[in-house]
C-alpha cells in the first residue's frame, strides 16, 4: 500500500475544474482548530492538578480526555474521505441576486457524514447538510452574481468540524458548473409604443387595444391577468379569461438603439427592465441588438432566448468561462 | 484565504443545551455532598430557569450577573473563612457554573461550560478514588464528549442514538493512548507547590495523640488501613504487631507524640529470620509507615526515628506501596538520658491512689519485671473489662479507671499500665498502632482494618532494652489471639467486616476486597517510584524523565501510526466494499464482455438507455437496473429491498443479442 503524504495546508486549487469530485485523502487537509488550543490548555492545567494532588485518577481522567481528543481526529478525517461531489445545473439568475449552485454529494461508503459545510470561494456564506447513508445531500451553494454573464461556480471550500469540534478538515475543489447571469433590470424610461398589428386569427387578447368582449375559456399558463374574469373566478374551479373577437394584437420591438443612455451595461439593464414590463403586460416582443434580431413573439422558451441573448451579449461564452475559473 | 473557525460566535443552539444539562448536572451530581445546601440551590435554580426559558433566553443584565457573582463568592468566603483551600474552590467551581449557565448564548459559552464540567469531575477526585467513582468518571466524560458533538449548530441534526453510539466508539477506542499516556508519562513527584491545608481532610486513621475514647471510635469503621503481602510465612498473630506513632507525653488525659529526632542508624540486635513483607498503604493524611515490629529496612525516601517509627517527608496522601523486612525478635541498645527522663515523665500531681498503688509495688518488687508480671497479674485476676463502651470517666482518670469502672478499651489500659510503670520507675511509653489483620485466601494477603487499630506499652528492661507489653492481652487474650470480633460482647454493632464469622456476604466482602487491592497495587500507586520499578522489570533501569518522554512520544507515534494506517485501509476499502457501487460496476461488466463498454462520461439513465437499444429483447430489466441504481445512488432515501432487488436482477442479467 502506498503511503500518503500527510496533508497539512490546503488552498484554492489550481485544478482543472472537474464535473465529478472524489475527495480522497491526498486532496483532504486537516488541522486543529482554535477550541482545541483552549482544551489543550485546559489540558495542561489539569495534568499540574494531578501532579500536584499526586492523584493517579486524575492523571487517568486528565489522559483519557487527551485521548478522546485525539481520537476525534480520524472521525473528522473520515467525514469527508469518500464524499463524492458533482455539481446541478443552476437556474439562472439577474445580476444583484444570488446563484445557487445545487451540490450534490455522496457517500460512496454508505456512512453518513454530518455538519459539512460548503462555501463558494466567492461568496462568504457556508451553507450546511448532513450527507445521509443512500441516496444524497443536494445542498444549493449561494454565489452573489455581480454582473451579467456567464457566472462560475470556481473553487469550493468543503469543510467539517465533526464531530467535537477540536480538528477542523477541509478541501478545496474545482467543480465544472455556470450559471448564466442576466443583467440587472434597471433603468426609468417609459416602454416604447407598440405598434399595432392585425391578427386574423383572433385568440387570446394579449395587447393593450380590448374590443368586443366574445367569451369565456380557461386559464392557460401566459394569459393577462386583466384578463381573468375575476367575478365569474368566484363560481368556477378554474379561472375563467375573457376572450375578444377582432382584436388587434400589438408588437413591441426592444430596441438597443431607442435606449437613450451611452453606457452599453445600463442599456442592457433598460432593455432587460423593458422586457420584463413588456412580459408582464403580456405583450408580444422582440429584441433587436447590434448584430442579433429576435423576432417579436412571447413565451417561456422566447423569454429565456432574449433574456440570454442580453446575458451574453458582447462576451465569449467559452472564454468568460476560463477567466471566472 | 483561510477563515478562523467561525462558531465560537454562534449562538448556542437549544439541542445543544439539552445535551448539556445531563452532562453538567452529572458532573456536578457527586459534589452535592461537599458543597453547602445554598449552592446546590444555586445550581438547580439556574439549570431549571435557564431550561425552561431556552426558546427565547435573555441572559440577565450585567448587574444582576455581577450582584448574584459578588453574593456567591461572599457567601463561599463566609461559609469557608476562605476562597482558597479544596472546598471553598469547590464551591467556586459550582457558584461559576451556575452563574456561566445564566449568561450562556453562544457556543464560546457552551466550551466553557465543558470545561467548568470536566474540572467539576477532577475535583471530585480529591475526594474520592474507589472503582465506582471510575465508571462515574466515565459515564460523565462520555456525557460531556457527547454534549461536545452537539454544540456547533450544524451538529444539532444529528440523530441522538448515533451520537451515542459514534461517541462510545471514539470513548472505547482512546482506551489504549490513555494507557500509553498512564504508564509513560514521566510522572514528577508532587506537590509542585503548597497545597491548601484542606487538601486531604476526611482521611480516618491514627493520630499523634491518644485520648481515651479515640482508639474505640476508630475501630468502629471497617476501612482498610493497608494491606500486607508477606512473601515468606506469615508469623502467629501474637507477633503482628503494627507499629505506629510512639507516644511519650501524658498531661494527665491524653498522650502525645513528641518531635523526634531521627535516629541515625537501627541500633537494636535481630535475632532469626527476617520477615519480608510489601505494604500498600491506604492515604491516612500522616507522615508515618507502618511497619512490623521491629523493622530491619526502611523504604526509600523515608527515615527511622529513635523510637523506631519510620517517617516520610510529606504526609501520605496517596496510596504507596513500599517493601519491608522486619524481625519480630529483636533486642534494643541502652536508654539514652533523655530516654530515661521522657520515659518517666508524669504529669506533676493527681491519680493519687495510682500513685500509691506504684509505690507499694515499687517497695514489694526490687525487680522491673516483677513489677510488670505484678501489675499484669492485677489485670487478669480483678474484674477487668474489656469493652468497646466503657464509662466516661473524669479529671482522675487513671484512678477512675483502675479502682472504680474497671471497663476500657485497649487505649485505657496501656495508658493505665503506662502510668503505674512510670510512677513504679520503670521506663514506659504508649505505643499505638494496628494488631493483628485478616488473610484474604483469595488475594493471599493481610487486611489491616481500622477496626484493628490497637494501643500498648512498651516498658525498658536492662537485659532486652524496649520490650512490648501488652496488657490488654492480660485481659482479653483472644483480643490478640482472634480479633476484636471475637473479643467484645457487643460485636453485633461492629461493622460487617470487622467481623470474623463465615457468611457468604463477609466472603463477597473479601474478593471485592482483593479487586480494590489489585486497583489499588496497579493503579493508584501508579506513581514515580512505581513507574521506575515497572521499566525496571522490563529490562530498562534507572530511566530519566527525559528518555521517559521519549519513550511516550515514539509509543504513541507507534500507534497513532497504526491508527492511521487502519484508518487509511477502513476509507479506501470502504470505497471498494460500497455494495451498490460493486452491484453496478457487474452490470457493467456484464455489458462490456458483450462489447458494449459504458463511457466515462455516461449517468447511468443514458448507459442503460443505449443498452437497451442494443439488446432489445432485455430492455425492460437493463433499464429498471439503470432506474433503480440511479434511484439507490441519486434519490431520496428508499425502502431497503430497492438494493436487495437491484443485485437479484445484476446476479441474473445475462446478454445475448437478439437476431434483427
């Protein structure tokens, strides 16, 4: 069997990020910790008691707690030998929130571990979870998201002090995880005017011009709130949305240009406030940046696109990506 | 960038609190005996206070704080006339933890409490050293580690039942650096400073003075005073006598010890054998050893005086264990001057008729030992009694006693006997001590109780110097012969061990005995003079403190060496032995022998979904295997039988390609 090296002093790796972490005992430091300066002095104390009381049970007391606290060292050792990490996908976030990075670790031995704390080497916040037998611990590691972009999660300190507190054990690891951060919606101009657009089709009312009133039908996922019939809501189980037949539905181009502001970030908040207005008042819009043109339309999946598209404007992905790390 | 531990500064969780309350209150629970009632108090009203407001605890304001902080040490000062000292620190010690468990918020509070509890356990210590205090011992420091795990709040999710059990291991397995650190530890010889003149009160044993009355008092208690290992016969009881303080100074009530001068050689003449002998000597609080009469060595560290007592520099306050030979026939050298005049010394009047009755004798017998034979006649033929309760007597004591009650214990006649010899002009001198002590058949020694603590004469004849006269044996022979027990008509109210019948409960008494004996011979008499005799039977003499701490050091790197070594092999074969990885990894194997290899960088769902494409005809059990293990490995915590299932489909999975 090989011998290790004691590990002594950790810090950031230099690693390569990796989409699975094994922590085994080369990359696992451990060291005392402050209480167990305090309880080493209580120690001594106690052992100059025993000498001088010439007390054989003191001194048996006085070594018996020596030894359960060295003792206490393998424990905290063996809290985090074996812990495999692989790191979720993080929802995306506006830039001024917080990411959360899902960590997901197991136990390969199938032995619980208890009281491990993560902690993103960007942010300052530990967040801690007990590893249970089977299964696994998903465990969301904040990282404040400054700017747009994409953000990476970078080195993560993985530390425990169980079970007495007295050794503190801790790894540094790289994970291969990002989380695209949109920019901050910010800004105070008013929505640009839509303009309006026949629609033969009739359907859902989404724009702000209402003509006559034809019906009722269910609720779907992406319908005005104005729209719901909020009387008749009180009859139905489900909410009833009024319909209109006629009507004109109403485009808004969000355009880089029509933002009067020089400062290319606080273009890309206005432009991320506006669409965020726009979403809610249920218009239909498109984006139109230097270089890219989405064309007007609503939903989940255009959203995403357009609030992406802004994230990642003017930046390569990829090398963003190797910068954070 | 490295952050200092951080939970010093947390606050103090309730979980923690309620693991705490069981430790502290088992640590404190054995001093209830020693500190006044008020702090009891104290402590109780402060743990119930401070637990029932434990949801939203405010700590009171400074000013209470400080008022309860200058109330409680007042209160210690004024019950003990002092804060120093063994007791009154006690008190402190308990008055700090009450007042600590009022102001305790965070976890920095919680260690502190720890400590205060595991001084709490030490100093009990002072008090007491039997076997059962041990496993109190342990059962409170396994509360305390147990209340440790507890005390950062990211521990508070911890089930109780497997803190119990992971704190029993790490207990159980510290077990052989304690032993390591017991035996090695190069032990200095104490005190390094003054102890408080409190230290080691409440020890029973025989003082430097004798009142009638003492010596009854003590043989009530069936405490050991030490036990005897003879490593050759044991001579007939009539010769076990055990010397003790010499008393020279009568006023007229009591007799006393009288400063002595250390002799500078044995100056007496042994006849036969010797006796070789190993004492282990309960504390007693004094600085004298007992020995055989007459001792022919003294141990280390000891001197003899000239009235034959051996004399330690500190009084004994621990158990010691010292080997002696003593020669029970032996003839002392002349009487020194000042002998002659200490040995005739009475007080200048009362006793009359003593007085008298001496120089009748003196003017009948021309010889010394007429007088004595004369003297010890009166005894065996006039009503004499020996009893455990004699009368009190008054300011005349001797003549009371000699002429009115007739009733002593051994203490009143040798001070009687003593008395008359001097007034007869004999030199005399009180000699207390033990006489006689029981075998123990099963550890193959003699117990020396209390119960047989026992005073006699000791009279200067020209032929044979300082000769031992007994004259309680004058008047109850079996005293000598078969004990107390078998002496006194109230033996019914002597104590069970002091006893000498038959019963199945005297003979429980006695093994435990021998078990207190072997803790005693190997544990509490564990200390410098021990430790070098041990290296000394191993083969390594005349080692200094220094090799010593050496020695320590490399055994204890010997085994935190094998520690870490199975700690090492544990965590790696853990990894190997994981059962559900193992089940997987022959699934897979499965596959590849088939040519069907899982990519490093495929999940378990992909794999089996690409293994079910290529082997149609087993899609179903291909993909509830990748299903299940995906479940076991990266889901919520599921019922056992999943896994169970998992290796029943992997042990049966055999592929085959199906044509087309």
């Amino acid at each position: 069997m090989r011998l290790p090296t004691l590990p002594i002093i950790g810090s950031p790796a230099r690693r390569d990020p990796q989409k699975v972490v094994r922590l085994a005992h080369r990359r696992v430091y451990i060291l005392p910790s402050g209480q167990c300066m305090a309880f080493l002095v209580m120690l001594v104390v106690m052992v100059l008691w025993a000498i001088n009381y010439i007390n054989s049970l003191a001194f048996g007391l006085t070594f018996m707690v020596a030894a359960v606290m060295l003792n206490s060292l393998w424990v905290t050792h063996r809290n985090l030998l074996g812990l495999e990490i692989t790191a979720a996908r993080a929802e995306a976030v506006f830039a001024g929130q917080q990411a959360r990075f899902p960590l997901r670790m197991v136990a390969l031995d199938g032995q619980p571990r208890h009281g491990i704390g993560v902690r993103a080497h960007a942010s300052g916040e530990t967040v801690y979870g007990d590893v249970p037998a089977s299964g696994g611990l998903l465990l969301p590691v904040p990282v404040a998201a400054d700017s747009r972009g994409w953000l990476s999660l970078g080195a993560v300190h993985i530390h425990s002090v169980f079970p007495l507190g007295l050794f503190r054990t801790w790894s540094w690891i790289s994970l291969d995880q990002r989380c695209l951060v949109y920019p901050r919606p910010a800004g105070d101009q008013p929505l640009p005017v839509s303009e309006a657009r026949t629609d033969g089709t009739g359907g859902v009312a989404s724009g702000r011009g209402v003509e006559d009133f034809e019906g009722l039908r269910g609720y779907v996922p992406g319908d005005s709130l104005r729209h719901i019939a909020w009387k008749a809501a009180t009859r139905n189980e489900t909410l009833p949305v009024k319909t209109f037949h006629g009507e004109t539905r109403r485009e808004l181009w969000l355009d880089w240009n029509a933002v009067r502001v020089e400062d290319p970030e606080a273009r890309l908040s206005q432009l991320c406030h506006w669409l965020l207005q726009a979403e809610t008042e249920g218009l239909d819009y498109g984006l139109r940046l230097p270089g890219l043109s989405l064309a007007p339309a609503s939903g989940e999946s255009h959203r995403r696109l357009c609030l992406e598209a802004l994230a990642v404007f003017g930046r390569q992905p990829t090398e963003e990506h190797r910068h954070a790390a | 960038m490295l952050r200092s531990n951080r939970h010093p500064g947390e606050p103090l969780s309730i979980v923690a609190f309620s693991w705490l309350i069981p430790a502290l209150t088992l640590s404190f629970l054995p001093h209830l005996r020693h500190v006044p009632w008020w702090l009891g108090l104290l402590f109780l009203v402060a743990l119930t206070w401070r637990w029932r407001q434990r949801k939203q605890w405010r700590s009171p304001a400074w000013t209470l704080l400080a008022l309860l902080t200058l109330l409680a040490g007042g209160g210690v000062a004024l019950q003990y006339g002092t804060i120093l000292g063994r007791d009154a620190g006690v008190a402190l010690l308990v008055a700090m933890l009450s007042l600590k468990l009022l102001e305790s918020q965070r976890v920095r509070d919680g260690v502190v409490l720890l400590m205060l509890g595991y001084f709490l356990v030490l100093s009990n210590l002072l008090y007491t050293q039997s076997m059962a205090t041990v496993l109190y011992v342990f059962l409170s420091v396994y509360a305390l580690v147990l209340a440790q795990i507890y005390l950062p709040p990211q521990h508070a999710a911890l089930e109780g039942r497997r803190a119990m059990r992971l704190c029993a291991r790490i207990v159980v397995q510290s077990i052989p650096v304690m032993v390591v650190l017991f035996l090695l530890f190069p032990r200095i010889p104490g005190p390094l400073w003054g102890l408080p003149r409190d230290a080691h009160d409440g020890l029973t044993g025989l003082s430097d003075r004798m009142t009638p009355g003492d010596i009854g008092q003590l043989s009530l208690s069936e405490a050991v005073a030490f036990r005897v290992r003879f490593h050759a016969e044991i001579p007939p009881p009539n010769k076990l006598y055990w010397r003790g303080p010499v008393l020279w100074r009568f006023d007229g009530r009591s007799w006393t010890m009288t400063p002595e001068l250390r002799g500078e050689r044995l100056n007496y003449d042994f006849r036969g054998r010797g006796t070789p002998y190993t004492v282990m000597l309960e504390p007693h609080g004094q600085r004298w050893l007992y020995a055989l009469e007459m001792p022919g060595s003294i141990p280390e560290d000891t001197g003899i005086t000239r009235t034959y007592q051996i004399l330690r520099r500190r009084s004994v306050t621990e158990v010691i264990r010292y080997d002696m030979m003593s020669y029970t026939d032996y003839r002392t050298g002349p009487l020194a001057p000042s002998e002659l005049r200490q040995g005739l010394q009475l007080p200048r009047d009362g006793n009359p008729r003593t007085r008298a009755l001496a120089a009748d004798l003196f003017a009948e017998h021309p010889q010394p030992e007429a007088r004595i034979e004369a003297m010890l006649r009166m005894f065996r033929q006039e009503p004499f009694h020996y009893t455990l309760s004699p009368p009190v007597l008054g300011k005349e004591s001797v003549d009371e006693f000699l002429f009115d009650t007739r009733q002593g214990f051994c203490e009143h006649y040798a001070s009687a006997f003593v008395f008359l010899m001097r007034a007869a002009q004999v030199p005399a001198r009180v000699v207390t001590g033990y006489q006689g002590g029981e075998f123990n058949e099963m550890g193959e020694y003699v117990m020396v109780r209390q119960s047989d603590a026992h005073a006699w004469a000791e009279v200067w004849l020209e032929e044979r110097g300082w000769t031992r006269v007994d004259p309680t044996a004058a008047v109850a022979p079996e005293r000598v012969e078969r004990g107390l027990y078998a002496a006194v008509d109230e033996a019914a109210s002597l104590p069970l061990l002091a006893r000498r019948d038959n019963s199945w409960l005297r003979r429980l008494a006695l093994r435990w005995d021998m078990v207190n004996n072997t803790w005693n011979e190997w544990f509490l008499s564990y200390g410098p003079s021990r430790q070098r005799e041990f290296f000394n039977r191993l083969g390594f003499s005349n080692l200094g403190w220094q090799q010593l701490l050496m020695a320590m050091i490399v055994a204890l790197l010997v085994l935190l060496g094998i520690y870490l070594l199975f700690h090492l092999i544990r965590a790696n074969q853990r990894l190997v032995v994981d059962p559900l990885g193992r089940s997987y990894h022959r699934f897979c194997g499965k596959l590849a022998r088939r040519g069907l290899i899982r990519l490093p960088h495929e999940g378990p769902l992909d794999f089996t979904r690409r293994a079910a494409a290529r082997f149609p005809g087993q899609a179903n059990e291909i993909l509830e295997i990748g299903s299940l293990y995906a479940n076991l490995r990266f889901g919520p915590p599921v019922a056992a039988n999943d896994q169970q299932r998992l290796r029943h489909l992997v042990r049966n999975f055999r592929p085959h390609k199906e044509a087309g």
